[in-house]
C-alpha cells in the first residue's frame, strides 16, 4: 500500500475518502426493478433471480427444517462454538433492555414504556463466504428485545452453508428463507405467497442489499444502511505494524468493496504498516479479494502531521470499525465520537467483535456513524410516553398552556383545559363512583 500525506490529498481524494457509497448508487436502478418485480411476482420472482443470481435451482423456499437439522448435524466443537459466542452476544444484549419507568415531576406523573416489535427480518449474508455471525448479531438482540417473530433471509445455495444455519437455528429464529439479495429484502418488505411481511428489516450486505434496504424504506423500518466492511486503526508510534495490518487484512478479506485504513502521525510506523500489509496479502486464502479492497479509493494508508490531526480525520471519516492502537487510547477515544465500534489495545482485534466479544457488528458504515449507532435491542423495541396529571398538577400548568395556545391560535386546546378545571369538583365529589353523568346501558 502506498503511504499517503494527509495535507497532500486533493478535492476528489478527499471525497472517495469521505463521500464513499460503496458502489450503492451505481445499482440503484436495477435494484428498484427486482424490488417491484417481487413485490409484484411474489416466489416466482424469487426463485427467477435465484436462478440468475445464485445459478439455484431453488424448491422450498421455507428452509426452516434444514437449519434445525444442520443445528444437529454439525459436529461438537463448531455447536459448542457456536454456543459460546451466541451466549456472549446475548449477555451483552440483555443489559441493553429498557425498563418501563414513571416519576413524579410535581403532580405530573410521567413516564415511558417499551415494547417489542411484533415481526422482524434479518438478511444474513451468503455467497462467496459463510456468515454465522452475522445470524447471531442479528436475531439474538430482536428475541432478547421479545420480538415474536423472527424471520431469517439468507442466500439460496445448492448445499446452504450448514453453520450458518446451525447459527441461525441456535440464536432462535423462528422461520429461514433461501433467499438472497435485493429480492430477499424485498420478499421480508412486502411478502410473498411463502413470505410473511415484517415490520423492520436489518442486517448488512453487499451494495444491492442496502440499495434494496434503501428502496423499500419507508414501506418498511430498516435499521440502516449497512454496505461492505470498514476498519480505520489509529497508531501511534508505539502499535505493532504487524498488528494494524493483520486487522486491516481480515476486514478486507470480505468484499472487494471493503475500505481499510491506517493513520498515523509517525513516518516510521506508516510505511511499516504499508510493508506488512504488502507483504500479507499473498498468504491470504482470499488475497484477490483483499487486494481489490486495498486498490479501493477510500483504502490506503495515511500519514498525519501530528496526532490531532489524525483525530481529525477519523473523525470526519466515521468508519464501521474504529481500533486505536496507542499509548493514549482512552485520550483519544474521548476526543473521537464517531465510529460504529470501537476496538482499544492491541490485545483487541476486530475479529473478537465480529465473532464472540458480544459487540454486535452490525454497525453503520460509509459515515452513517456520524448519525446513529449500530444494531442494538433498541434497534426492536418502540417507546410509549405515559402521563397523569391531577387537579393540582393541571392547574399549576394552566397559565402556561394557555399562553401558548393562545401564540398558536388554538383556542380548542385552551378549552379542553379549561372545562376540567372548571368541572374537577362535579368529577371529583358529584358522583359516589367517579362518573360524572347518567350511567349508559
């Protein structure tokens, strides 16, 4: 990789760095054309791009049985593996539910509450590589949240990776579907003669998977656009090279899309890390894929002329993973806010998060951290306000109310406060049962 200066970088540099879509928009259309055609088509739709898409014949597109089946096919050591990162996962999780609450704020009773979404999606991606993972990061945090119904989208295949299913099964999902794609999102947005609609679709994928998340917003919840894979390492001079680029190597290793990059304010470590990524990439299984990745524009290794500089560029660059590897991490971790993870010490890979830690990595990327974080059970859970007020609390608000009401020009809403007021004592003492009026048979 070729060492790049910060100060050096040009208009268009600095845009593939930081206005980077992964190549979304470059598919946007024909990704809304299998949008409608499944919406339209329903299976039939599905099991034609199968055929296009994933050169698979497909049957069944319920594949439920098989995942619960592989679940017991697979041998001890990938179960108990599996097992193990999903009871982190989960662990991690059950501290994120919310818990209803009301208080007293001077005769006001307030308070909110939280409930699950009934029905929820998750794309776990396929095809080139197998990714239990991603099963567990999704469908764990939606049952640990109480989502009811869980349905699981995953790429068809001649033989469906079985520990992607076993993953699938273990983390809970109630119901698998062979499909992939745009058109499996699709099939979750809108449903189809085997596929029930849902109310929120999540889950990350490949550049026609969120062009398709992107197309059915709005029909639908999402959780964000989740593309290919990012990692930025912030080094000092006191990170192991071999270390940053061993992270920068496993995360390019998922997609040609992926962007990977190192930052430095250190001459030495910069052109370090460029040497041993090179020198890695051909010991890799999938070294053309990591090697497209690092060709990406928004790839490369970068030399800062000081360290708040760096903080700097990080920070406008708002990468999926953010791994700080440096003498004063917690330091500049206070100064950085936006990373969809963060990863401090070089005892702590992004492997960990993606696998077992119980992070979940499905996270923003292409700047999306600038704006929200990564999937959570928050992510299932929608919220309800809750109020009552008595007598004196509305009194005391009364003068307030009506003063803005009045700057609005609604003078109904004055009124509804007003006729309780002007009515608490009939409410209050008129009736022995608390109705005011005669009882309706």
């Amino acid at each position: 990789m070729e060492v790049k200066r910060i100060a050096d970088l040009g208009p268009d540099e600095r845009d593939a760095l930081f206005e980077r879509d992964a190549g979304v928009d470059a598919v946007r259309n024909d990704v809304r054309d299998i949008v409608g055609r499944v919406r339209k088509e329903g299976d039939v739709a599905l099991r034609e791009f199968s055929r296009e898409f994933d050169g698979v014949e497909v049957g069944n597109i319920d594949v439920t049985d098989l995942a619960e089946r592989a679940y017991d096919d697979i041998d001890e050591e990938m179960r108990d593996a599996i097992e193990t990162a999903a009871e982190n996962v989960r662990e991690f999780h059950e501290r994120q539910v919310p818990v209803d609450w009301r208080d007293d704020f001077s005769g006001r009773e307030l308070g909110r509450r939280f409930r699950p979404l009934e029905r929820v999606g998750v794309y776990v991606p396929g095809g080139a590589a197998a990714y239990p993972s991603s099963a567990l990061m999704g469908v764990i945090p939606a049952k640990v949240a109480g989502v009811e119904h869980v349905a699981v989208a995953t790429p068809p295949a001649d033989e469906i990776n079985p520990v992607t299913l076993a993953a699938i099964h273990a983390a809970g999902a109630d119901v698998v579907y062979a499909a992939g794609g745009a058109q499996a999102i699709s099939a979750l947005a809108y449903g189809t003669e085997t596929v029930n609609a849902v109310q929120k679709v999540v889950g990350p994928g490949n550049k026609w998977v969120t062009a398709a998340k992107a197309e059915v917003r709005g029909d639908v919840e999402i959780d964000f656009l989740a593309g290919p894979s990012e990692i930025l390492v912030v080094a000092d001079e006191t990170a192991s090279p071999e270390f940053v680029a061993a992270d920068l190597l496993a995360q390019a290793e998922h997609d040609p899309e992926a962007s990977v990059v190192a930052v430095t304010a250190d001459e030495a470590t910069a052109d370090a890390v460029a040497e041993a990524v090179e020198a890695g990439v051909d010991d890799r299984e999938r070294s053309e894929v990591i090697r497209d990745a690092l060709d990406n524009d928004a790839s490369g290794v970068f030399l800062a002329r000081s360290m708040p500089e760096a903080v700097l560029f990080a920070e406008e660059y708002a990468a999926e993973h953010l791994s700080i590897q440096a003498r004063d991490e917690e330091e500049l971790l206070d100064r950085i806010t936006n990373a969809g993870s963060v990863f401090l010490g070089p005892y702590t890979p992004v492997a960990a998060g993606d696998y077992a830690s119980g992070t979940n990595h499905v996270l923003p990327t292409n700047g999306g951290a600038k704006l929200y974080g990564g999937l959570s059970v928050d992510t299932f859970v929608r919220s309800t306000t809750v109020q009552r007020l008595e007598k004196d609390g509305l009194d005391a608000l009364w003068g307030t109310i009506t003063t803005l009401t009045e700057a609005e020009g609604l003078e109904a809403h004055a009124e509804s406060v007003r006729v309780r007021l002007e009515g608490a004592d009939e409410i209050d003492g008129g009736n022995d049962d608390g109705i005011v009026g005669e009882n309706v048979e």
